[in-house]
C-alpha cells in the first residue's frame, strides 16, 4: 500500500532536493490552462468526478556533475524558436517556478539497482532514438477516460516510437518488469493512474492552492466563443 507523506513550507528547489533520485517517479501540476484542461480530462478517472491536480510525469535520473538534478521526460519543449517534442533530458530545475508548478510529488517503489538500471537504460534507449512526443495518442486517451472500457485496450490513436509523458514512464517501467497500473493499457495511461498505483511505494506530496475549476471552464467558453467567431 502506499504510504503518503504530506509536505508544507518547502520550495520547489528545496522539495526536489531532498527527494529527487535516479529512478523515482514525479508528478507535477500547475495553474495554467493547459495543465487544468488535462485535469479535468481525467475527472473520469474519480468516481466523484474530481478533477486531477496532475498534468505531468517523469523519471528522476540523479545528480551530474554539474551539480544539478536531471531527469528524463516526453514532452514538448519550445525556447526562442527551438523545439523539442519527444522523449528528452533536461534539469529538473525547469519545475522550480512555484508559480508554474503548484503541485509536486515523488514516487519511490524502493527499485533494486537492477530495476533502477533497467528502468534509466531503457528510457535512455528512447531518448538516443529521438522518439517523439504524441498527440494524438493524447485524443486517443482522452477517448477511452471518456469510455472506460476502452482503458485496457490499444490505444486507438497508437503510433510507433511515440509517447506522451505518463504514457512513456508506464512503458520504462514495463520494461522493467514493473507494472505501474494494471488493467489499462500502456498507451491510455493517464498521470492520475501513476497517481493512484496500488503498488508499494512512498510518495512524498507537496500542493499548493489551484485556480478554482470555475475560473477555467469560464476560460474555455471564452476560447471556444474565439474559435467560432473566427470561422
């Protein structure tokens, strides 16, 4: 069972820093309209409908000799007109920002060094390939929340060498011979689903308050109003 330790009065940084170690897993969420609409997406997942508070996941990878702490994700990345969407490392400083990312947890399932290896390697392999980020493998997800007899099947929007961020962590960890959520399939694994896995492990949760549910449905009439006078 998991064993949840609550976590207040820490930075970003601070919280990262005492946590953060090759192989453990991270879940972030943030106040920004991207990370909300993903939440709600997954209020399926709750039998009261409750929105997740996640939007993202990865793999610690440890400390480098530059001193700071890495790991390795699939997302989209876009800086000064360089983009980089796919399986990628970068520092984990990128989440420091408490007013991007609101909500943080680290995953510990107490891996062996040979897990630990097996679960780094393989999501290295993915990042040599240059496996890409995919969205449409998000829509197809996004279908089977909405139909959840969908859950355990293939993805209906699959492609070959490509994953979204919690879709990626489930298949390292697979690969590994560790199933992060049984009974739904790699490719329709959502953050919420790595969130509540009923496998042994510590979590260390640290939140901080959200932009009320309210806010960001006024948010999407407006977009949608936008979009249709624009036709």
């Amino acid at each position: 069972m998991p064993d949840t330790i609550i976590v207040e009065g820490l930075t970003n940084e601070e919280f990262f820093e005492q946590h953060a170690r090759p192989g453990r897993v991270g879940l972030i969420g943030g106040p920004e309209l991207i990370n909300r609409l993903i939440g709600r997406a997954q209020r399926h997942i709750d039998v009261a409908g409750e929105w997740s508070r996640w939007s993202h996941a990865f793999i610690f990878q440890g400390r480098r000799h530059d001193g700071h702490h890495w790991l390795v994700e699939s997302d989209l990345e876009i800086k000064r007109k360089h983009i980089r969407l796919g399986v990628q490392e970068n520092r984990v400083a990128k989440y420091y920002d408490a007013t991007k990312t609101t909500a943080l947890a680290v995953l510990d399932f107490s891996l062996t060094a040979e897990q630990e290896r097996r679960v780094l390697s393989g999501a290295l392999e993915l990042v040599a390939a240059g496996t890409r980020y995919s969205l449409r493998e998000i829509a197809g997800t996004a279908w089977a929340l909405r139909h959840p007899a969908w859950r355990p099947r293939e993805n209906l929007l699959a492609r070959e060498q490509a994953f979204y961020c919690s879709a990626f962590v489930r298949h390292v960890f697979d690969g590994a011979g560790i199933d992060l959520a049984a009974g739904i399939a790699a490719k329709n694994t959502a953050p919420e689903d790595l969130a509540r896995t009923v496998l042994p492990h510590r979590k260390w949760l640290m939140t901080r308050g959200h932009a009320p549910a309210s806010r960001v449905r006024g948010l999407v009439k407006r977009v949608r109003a936008r979009l249709r006078r624009g036709r």
